[in-house]
C-alpha cells in the first residue's frame, strides 16, 4: 500500500493590492491564506524598496522627484514545502513639493508692506501661512497665495519678529501631497523715537 499525501493548492491573498502614498509614508501590505502555517516573501523593484519576508510589507518609500513614481512587490506564498503562484502589487508613490520663501528673512520698517516670493520644485504647487500674533504687531495674517504681502505696523518701541510658517501642497496632477513647512520671517523695527532735552 502506497500512501501519497496531497497538500491543497497554496492560495492566498494581499489587502490592498493597488496602492497610493505620499512619498515618506509607508506602503503597508497584508497577507493571509486559508492555509495554516503559511509564509511569505517578496522581491520589490522601484525607488527605495526592499526585498524581505514575514505576514506584512510595512515599508516606507521616498519619492525625491517631480512626477509619481511606482513599486511594485511581487509575492510568493509557501505551505507545507508547497510554493503559490506570484501576486504582484503596486504601490504609486506621489511627489512631495518642496518649498521656497524669498526671502527667508528680511528687515524693514513699520508700515512697510512685505514681499516674500513662494516657489517649489513643483509646478503648480499652491501655498498657504500661518502667522501668529506678534505683541505690538498689527497686519500679520494667514493666508494663501504664491506670495506674501502684508502692511506690518510696530507699535512698540523695539523690533519685533513675525514669523510665517510656509506648507506647499503638489497639484492634483501629481497626488495633492503636502510638503513639509519652511518660515520666513520679517523684523518690524518700530518709528525712531525723538527726544529734545533742554
């Protein structure tokens, strides 16, 4: 009597299998079988992707360009000294635009109006501030726009600083991702105040 044990086809399945991140989040993956005991490994090709094995690719991709960009991981399941056919997922990592304030610092007097120009590495990408209130500082505002322009009046009798926290966002064509905030800053110095002794 010969005895041949037959282990079941090695099925599988990846949750999501189509993916889209910003770059510098992480693309995260999710396997499982019906099949007890099941194990996994990958091969990636594509910006910074490795390689690797285990349940779940948890990885984190950089994009340092201008345009998306794709990784693709394909997957090999093994059971019982049986291999799966490969699946193969994909994973679109959209541009992060980086911004430019200029300039990034600048003096001037109270009631001047600023003239901070805002760029990217990213055409079309759109910018909004923040600016905090500053004591004795009035016309500092937030805002949007590709560029800065604020009357600043100092009503105190030092300089003061305001600061505009910058975050550019890439148009929708490359994903709409938020780039990381930059500041500029503007010292108000206040009117010179005269006095006559006799």
């Amino acid at each position: 009597v010969v005895t041949v044990l037959v282990h079941p086809t090695v099925t599988f399945s990846v949750v999501p299998n189509v993916l889209t991140i910003c770059s510098e989040d992480s693309a995260i993956f999710n396997m499982s079988s019906p099949i007890a005991g099941t194990t996994y490994t990958w091969t990636a090709s594509g910006l910074n992707s490795t390689s690797g094995s285990g349940s779940s690719i948890r990885q984190k991709l950089i994009n340092g360009g201008t345009a998306p960009q794709s990784v693709v991981y394909t997957i090999t399941a093994s059971a019982n000294g049986c291999l799966s056919q490969t699946t193969e997922v994909t994973v679109t990592v959209n541009p992060k635009p980086v911004a430019t304030a200029t300039p990034l610092s600048s003096v001037q007097c109270t009631g001047a109006t600023t003239s901070i120009a805002l760029g990217s590495n990213i055409s079309g990408t759109t910018f909004t501030w923040t600016s905090a209130p500053v004591t004795d500082i009035s016309g500092n505002a937030d805002g949007s726009g590709s560029s800065i322009s604020q009357t600043l009046t100092n009503s105190g009798t030092t300089p003061a600083t305001v600061t505009y926290i910058i975050t550019p966002t890439a148009p929708a064509g490359v994903g709409s991702c938020p780039g990381d905030p930059i500041s500029a800053s503007v010292v108000v110095n206040p009117t010179p105040q005269v006095s006559i002794t006799n």
